[in-house]
C-alpha cells in the first residue's frame, strides 16, 4: 500500500504544492485546510504521516500535534515553520513531532525528510510487532505440551518469572531449555529489556572474557576499539548462558565475582562497571559431579542453582508428541510450500513409540524431513525415516535388503541410514550410555560422539573420554 499522508495548512499554494510533488513520489495525499478539517478526517480515516502547519486559525499545529499524539500515536508528525519561529518547531518536537520543516522548502530535502521519518515509523512499528509476537511465542501458555510434566514446568515458570533470583535449567540436548527460558524472561517485568544468549561451549576459552565483560581498545591485539561484553548488553534484562557447564575455570571465577559484586570489569580495564542482570543457566551434564571431579566451582554452581528447572525428555512426555507432530506439520507447510493434511494413525503410533535421544529437535528434524519429502496429502508409516518406523528390538534386514534399479541408488545415503539405526540400537541397548554403545559397536568414543553430533541423536559431552583415547 502507498504510505498515506495528510497535509494540513491554510495556505492554499502550499497544499497544492505538497500534494503535486508528493503524489510524484507515490504517496497517497489527504488535503486539509485547518486543524478542525484535520481531526475531521482522522476520524474517517488512517494515515502513516501528518505534514502541518505551525500557524493556522482555529486550531494550531501544536494542537492538532498534541491530538494527533493522545488519539493516534503511531502517525508520524511532521510540522511546517516559517522563519523566525524555529523555537516553536523545537518546542513541537518536544511534544513528539518527528522533525519540522522550514519555508521556503527546497524539494529535495522535504523528499528526504519525508523518507526519513517513514522509514522511522516504520521500524517502530516493526519493533513493538516483534516484542509482541516474542512475548506470544515464548508466553509459558505457549510452550508447546499437555502432559503432567509440561504442566509442572509452566506452574513453576508462574511462580519464578517474577523474581529475580538466578534459575539453573537442566536437560538433555533437545528438550527446550532456551525455549524455558525465553518463557522465563518474556512473562517476568524484564520482558521489555535485553534477553541475550550466550553458548559458552561455542566460544574458545581465549576470547570468551571479551565476549562475557568486555574489552577497551588496545588491550590485546585485534581490539582496535572499545567493546561492550554481553553483561553490559543484557543490562537490566536477562542473560542466558546456554551449556554453562563448558565454561573453563578461569572465566568461572571472574563471572562468580559479577554475580557476588554486580560489578563487571572489561578486559584492559581498571574501572568496575555496575549491572543489573538475571543470570538463567542451562546445561544438559551433571554439574554436582563436575564439581566433585573439581572441572566446576562448588561456590558458583550455588550461586547458579538457586532455583532449579528441568526440562522432561520426549521419552518422558510421549502423551506430546501428537501435539508436538501436529505443531511442526503446520510450521514446516507453511515454511516449504506444502499442503499435507495430516499424519495417518499408524504413522503416529510408529511416532509415540519411538525414544527420541535426540528429543524435540529429533521429532521436528523428523517431521521437516517427512513434509520435505512427502508427495501426498498425508504423512503414512512408509513416509518416516526407517528408524522411526522400525520398533527397538525389531530387525534391521530390511534397511540391507535393497534393490539397485536401473536408475540406480544413493549409497552414501543408504549407508549413513544404516549406521544411524545401528547407532540408535546400541544407545537403546545400552539405555543411553554412549560410552557402552560405542564399545558394542567397536568404535572408539571419539568416533561415537562425531556421530551423535552428526545424526542429532543428543550429546556425549557427559561422558569423560578415556585416557587411551584422549
């Protein structure tokens, strides 16, 4: 749609001016000859932009202003000054007008003043869009599940969100511990502020105290400029430290003392900077046990757990998966064009009875790549991984007993699916411990988390590597 704007001023060459050269720029144009006209014509109406008068007769701009802005403040105002009265402009602009411009206009400048301040609107608009569509997708009410599990996870998000003590979120890989999170953060009083994420498994031990506090310029090379930390950035909001369990011990101390002090310090600094941030951690390892093998801080983990979260595995909420399945199917047809229905009752029943290492990612990973693959109009048994449509326990002869045709077939494809199903078969066997899987399988661990990462199926990181394979 044209941008719509409504020129208001007694003077009727400058109407006919504003409105010929607008209108050359694409914009829909509204004439008004007063501010009564004016309010008139809100009322009727919606408009992206007010252009106005300062000095009319029966209403002046600052009035029709201080309307506009008490009915309909998401206009856009711009007021019209002549010279010797710029005080005033300044005045309007303090009442909320967007800017002002001065007679005589000179064309260009009124055209890029024009842009300007939509292109502001729009981004406002745009911004208050996203903080309401963040705070719907993220409202506990929106976490996606029916189970007693689920339903214990959103009376507790009711009962912490509006604290601001330090949460500990604790889980498997793929069981939504952000997802929590952002639930804790979008229905607590700092949903208006910063929610800002950190992974501290992801960032190398050399640069993650400028990326926690901070650097000045010079202090190492490549800091060629003053750098905010993300402690500053989530000032007054939320910092979630995803995988807090992989932060290396040196970064562990300088992180207890800004949570003991509230005070951060960037690196090459000597002056304390205070914050005000809530700290949610998550991580799917045992920090009770890395705290007995001393590889985490007893006194940081208590300052971490004073409130403790867990979020339930797949395989611990099997009543969601229909729920969760049916979530997905409607997510990934609208992202890929498709239009499948539904998924038939055998392929849910093929979908509740499968484990899920790799949790909710596995399932929507699962129903992505069905919907991506899938010709008809519903998803059936035969259009699921084989894993999935294969129970645990059964035999795998019908993922060997394949036919080369003419056309022939893809065997990097065939052979990754074959080793993905007996991996899974060996976690099951094992009830999940990789280390024992990978024994079954003769491979080294190594080998065996490359290959959980690879397929999705969870994490190995709890597991130590043996010396002899370190």
């Amino acid at each position: 749609m044209k941008p719509r704007i409504l020129v208001v001023d007694d003077e009727q060459s400058i109407r006919e001016f504003l409105d010929i050269m607008l209108r050359k720029e694409g914009y829909e144009v509204t004439l008004a000859e007063d501010g009564e006209m004016a309010t008139d014509l809100l009322k009727k109406k919606s408009f992206d932009m007010i252009v106005s008068d300062l000095q009319m007769p029966k209403m002046t701009g600052l009035e029709l202003l201080k309307y506009a802005k008490d009915n309909y403040p998401e206009i856009v105002f711009l007021m019209i000054t002549a010279f010797g009265t710029t005080e005033t402009a300044v005045e309007a602009m303090k009442m909320g007008a967007y800017d002002y411009l001065t007679k005589p206009f000179k064309i260009d400048e009124v055209r890029i003043l024009i842009q300007n301040a939509l292109r502001a609107q729009n981004l406002e608009v745009e911004n208050r869009t996203l903080k309401k569509e963040l705070v719907k997708e993220y409202s506990f009410t929106n976490l996606i599940g029916n189970s007693e599990p689920m339903h214990r996870i959103y009376e507790m998000i009711k009962r912490v969100a509006s604290t601001p003590t330090n949460i500990l979120i604790l889980g498997e890989s793929g069981t939504g511990k952000e997802m929590i999170a952002k639930a804790v953060h979008y229905n607590s009083p700092y949903k208006d502020k910063p929610f800002v994420t950190v992974n501290c498994g992801a960032i190398p031990e050399s640069l993650m105290e400028s990326e926690m506090f901070g650097h000045k310029k010079g202090s190492f090379t490549g800091a060629i400029a003053d750098k905010q930390g993300l402690f500053e950035v989530a000032n007054s909001g939320t910092l979630f430290l995803d995988e807090v369990g992989e932060l290396p011990l040196s970064i562990q101390v300088k992180l207890l003392r800004s949570i003991q002090e509230r005070v951060i310090r960037r690196v090459g600094g000597t002056d304390d900077i205070k914050v005000e941030v809530r700290l949610i951690a998550a991580t799917n390892r045992d920090l009770e046990e890395m705290v007995k093998k001393g590889t985490f801080r007893e006194d940081l983990y208590y300052r971490l757990n004073v409130i403790q979260l867990k979020a339930p595995p797949l395989r611990d909420r099997k009543d969601d998966v229909p729920i969760l399945a049916r979530h997905f199917l409607k997510k990934y047809n609208d992202r890929l064009g498709k239009t499948v229905n539904g998924i038939s009752e055998e392929a849910m029943a093929s979908l509740k009875s499968y484990s899920y290492p790799g949790n909710v990612r596995e399932l929507e990973n699962i129903i992505e790549r069905t919907i991506a693959l899938e010709g008809g109009a519903t998803i059936l048994p035969e259009s699921l991984p084989p894993f999935v449509q294969t129970p645990t326990g059964r035999k795998l002869a019908s993922a060997y007993e394949i036919e080369i045709t003419d056309q022939g077939v893809d065997l990097e494809r065939i052979v990754e699916q074959i080793e993905k199903e007996l991996i899974i078969k060996a976690i099951h066997k094992t009830n999940g411990v990789k280390k024992k899987a990978a024994k079954l399988l003769g491979i080294s661990f190594r080998s065996m988390r490359y290959r959980v990462d690879k397929y999705n199926l969870g994490s190995a990181d709890d597991e130590e590597l043996d010396d002899d394979e370190s």
